[in-house]
C-alpha cells in the first residue's frame, strides 16, 4: 500500500469506505427485510382460519393418518398451506398439504401447556425440514379432538421469505459493487483533481534541484492546506535564497576586506626580502616601522577572521546562561583601557544579570568600546553606564551622520570616513547579532553636543546565577 502513488491509495481509501458504509446498508437493509417477512409470515399462520373446520372434519370422518381430509369437507387454506393434527397419543392426522411434516418436541409440548384464560396454549412460530429437504415455517395450537387433546400444527414454506431474500441479496450486491466501482473512479478523479497543485509543488521542486533558481515561486490559490503549503514552500525558497545571497555577499566583502592587508603584508615582506637580497639594509627606524605595520596588518588579519567565524556560526538557538552584564562590562573596560590609555573613561555600572552566551555578549561589549576608543579624540573621554539593564556608551568623537546610521549594523559596512582606520565593519554587526539572540535590542544615536550614543537593552534574568566563592 505505501508503494503506490498518493492518488491511488486516497481512490482505494475512498472505495473502501464506501464499501463499508454501503455493505453497511446493505446488511441493514437485508436484515430489516427478513424481519418483516417473517413477521408477515408468522402472522399469516397465527390467522389462518384452520382449527374450527379441523375440528368439525376430525369430528366427522375421523382421524386419516394416511391421506389428507376429503376435498370440499376441509379445503379452508391456501394450496401452499399445510396442516396436521397431532394427537395425546402421537398419531399424526394429515390434514392438508402434500405430506406430514415432522412434529416436533415444541408441537408436543403445546398438548400439555396450560390455557392462558380462554386463550388455548400455542408454540411460537419455528422452522422445522420435511423429508424432500424444504423448510417450513410451524405454528401449533392447542384443539379437542371428540374430547381428546391434541395439537393444530399450521405450516408454510419458508421460501415465502428465503426467495425475495434472495433476490434482495443480488440486487444490493450488484448496487453495492457498482457504487463501490463508481467511487473507486470518483475517487481517482477527485485526487487527480486535488493533487494537481501538490504536482505544481512537486514540478517546482525537481526544478529547483535541477537547476538551483531559488526564484521560482509557486502561484497560491485559496486558503486551503495545499494553499498554506505553497506559502511556506515559497517562503522557504525565499529564505534559501536570500542566505545565498547573503552569503555570496558575505564572501565577496570578505575577499574585499581581506585584499588590503594581505597586499599591505605582501608589499612589505617583499621590501624586506629585497632588501635582504640586495644587501643594503634599511636603515633601523625604517625596519621598525615596517615591522610594526606588519604586526598591525597580522593583527587587524586575525580580528577579522574572528569577525568571520563568529558571523559563520548559524542562526539557531545559542546555548543561554545566566550571567552577570556588570562583570562582562568591567572586564570589556578594563581591555578598552589598555587600547585608550590616553583617554578618561568613566563607568558606573549597577548589577544586572542577563540570559546570554557568555562568550559572545563579551566580544560584543567589547565591540562597542572599541569603536568609542577608535573615534575618540586624542585626550577625550567615554562614559560607560548600565542602569536596569540598559547599558549605554557615550563617546566625545566626530558623530555619525543621520543617513548612515541606517547601515551601522550591515555587515562589513563602513562609514566612508571611517574607512581609512583599522576594521573591518563587522563589529556592530556581531554586537547586533548576540544582543537580538538575547532577547534585547541595540542602537545608535547621535550625542547632544558631538558624538555617538550606543544603547543596548537587555532583558533581566529570573535569578542570579549561584554564588561559587
């Protein structure tokens, strides 16, 4: 079953369930059917206007058990009606019909039964088989035969109910086979019908797969599940490619950023292996000035690749843990300090403890001071605060302009007065990242008075992490 094709399986689910529902009515119907015959039947025995003129006859010409009644003196029933009179005795008198029939132990015991008021005792109707194989439907009651009790035994054919039973049969299962058949179809037609955006769905994917266009898109018609479906399926689609977008992108200014430095590396050690070679040392000041722009180059080489691989870690759920901003923000100071020692950097940070990954919210503190640091004017100062979880850095430098600050937190985008110091653009935009996988919020704003406002807000932990000292 799970082999064949989905339009298939939901035909045979729908014939099938047609085929319980109507093998269902059929029964039903069937069964109701025969009820009512044999009911009919059984009442058209209780009726049958026998024992008086059974009486009269008995009474009359006597007991014949081998012949039946004579013709005009007992022809009271129907020519398919047979009838025999039981005595106390056994003898069986055959009153009409084409042969006794057997007595059973329910006709016998009716001899015996007690009245019910004025009401003689009676069997209820049974089925009992003569000796040529028919089956025939029995009611006794009880008579007095010249003083002596005895048993009317009243019989039909049961074929009065086997044979339109019969023939009931055929029909409902002739009906029932050709709406079984009819549904089978009509279930083809209704899945082929169904299915035809799933085999849009379908088409588009394999053309995806063979050609990698991540344009394509599927038309969404309605608001049913196969609507929804194309929805999220071109949502997807339009996700993947705007990462492969972003990642192209991301290659493309990578190269770019890194282009720089290693022609600044490439250009200074060829300097110093020609000058090796030619033998004619450059003078001790120059060498030392060339050795430090080499150090500056490795290290600005080694930043960026961190920038890198932190940019390259995926977007899912970092592992968060309760940790304390106060802390995180000293120790980011203390590092700023070392890079600014010319600079006052004032802070004042109340406690506050976030849900954040250790690492990353760090480097991103670290990120923001950083870029205070690097625009500050020679002897200026930055104000560091974080009051309830809002934790803000005030620098005294050049400022940003109004049109640009919707790009600060792009990747490797870089103001273009800023393009000639050391970076790679990639700062604001981990900041960005590890702040909104927190759970908080980042921008930038210009300071009244010059300068840059960076804001992060951060949302408060449940508890404070436990006390390990």
């Amino acid at each position: 079953m799970k082999r064949l094709p989905l339009r298939s399986r939901l035909a045979i689910l729908t014939a099938a369930a047609v085929a319980v529902a109507v093998a269902a009515v059929a029964v039903t119907c069937w069964l109701l059917t025969r009820q009512q015959l044999t009911d009919q039947l059984d009442k058209s025995l209780r009726q049958a206007d026998t024992i008086p003129q059974a009486r009269g006859v008995l009474s009359q010409y006597g007991c014949i058990p081998s012949r039946p009644a004579v013709k005009g003196h007992f022809d009271f029933n129907p020519t398919n009606t047979a009838a025999q009179v039981v005595m106390q005795d056994g003898q069986v008198c055959w009153v009409q019909g084409e042969a006794p029939f057997p007595v059973t132990g329910k006709d016998t015991a009716v001899i015996t039964a007690p009245k019910q008021g004025n009401t003689p005792a009676a069997s209820a109707p049974h089925t009992v088989t003569n000796k040529n194989g028919t089956e025939l439907r029995v009611y006794t009651v009880a008579i007095t035969v010249n003083d002596q009790p005895g048993v009317l035994s009243v019989a039909r054919p049961f074929s009065e109910v086997t044979d339109p039973l019969n023939t009931l049969a055929w029909v409902l299962l002739a009906v029932a086979g050709i709406g079984v058949l009819g549904a089978g179809a009509a279930g083809l037609l209704i899945a082929r019908a169904g299915l035809k955006p799933v085999d849009r769905l379908t088409e588009t994917v394999e053309h995806i797969a063979r050609t990698e266009d991540l344009s394509v898109r599927i038309p969404v018609e309605g608001e049913d599940e196969i609507a929804r479906l194309s929805e999220s399926f071109n949502a997807m689609t339009a996700a993947l490619a705007s990462s492969r977008d972003r990642q192209q992108q991301l290659i493309a200014d990578a190269g770019h950023e890194l282009r720089t430095p290693l022609t600044s590396l490439r250009t200074n050690i060829e300097l110093l292996e020609r000058s090796e070679a030619a033998g004619r040392p450059i003078p001790p000041a120059d060498r030392k000035a060339l050795l430090a722009s080499v150090k500056a180059q490795m290290t600005e080489l080694a930043a960026l690749i961190g920038d890198l691989q932190e940019l390259s870690r995926p977007d899912g759920d970092p592992t968060l843990q309760v940790v304390a901003l106060h802390e995180i923000a000293e120790a980011a100071l203390e590092r700023a300090r070392l890079r600014g020692p010319d600079l006052a950097i004032r802070a004042e940070l109340a406690p506050w403890f976030v849900r954040a990954e250790p690492v990353a919210l760090e480097r991103a503190v670290v990120n923001l001071l950083d870029n205070a640091v690097k625009f500050s004017p020679p002897s200026g100062s930055v104000e560091v605060r974080l009051d309830h979880g809002v934790l803000t850095v005030r620098d005294h430098g050049p400022g940003i302009p109004e049109d640009e600050l919707p790009h600060v937190f792009e990747r490797f985008w870089r103001s273009p007065s800023a393009r000639s110091l050391p970076g790679s653009g990639l700062g604001l935009s981990i900041v960005a990242r590890t702040v909104q996988q927190s759970g908080g919020e980042v921008s930038l704003r210009p300071a009244g008075g010059g300068g840059t406002v960076a804001t992060v807000r951060l949302p408060g932990a449940p508890t404070a992490p436990p006390d390990l000292t």
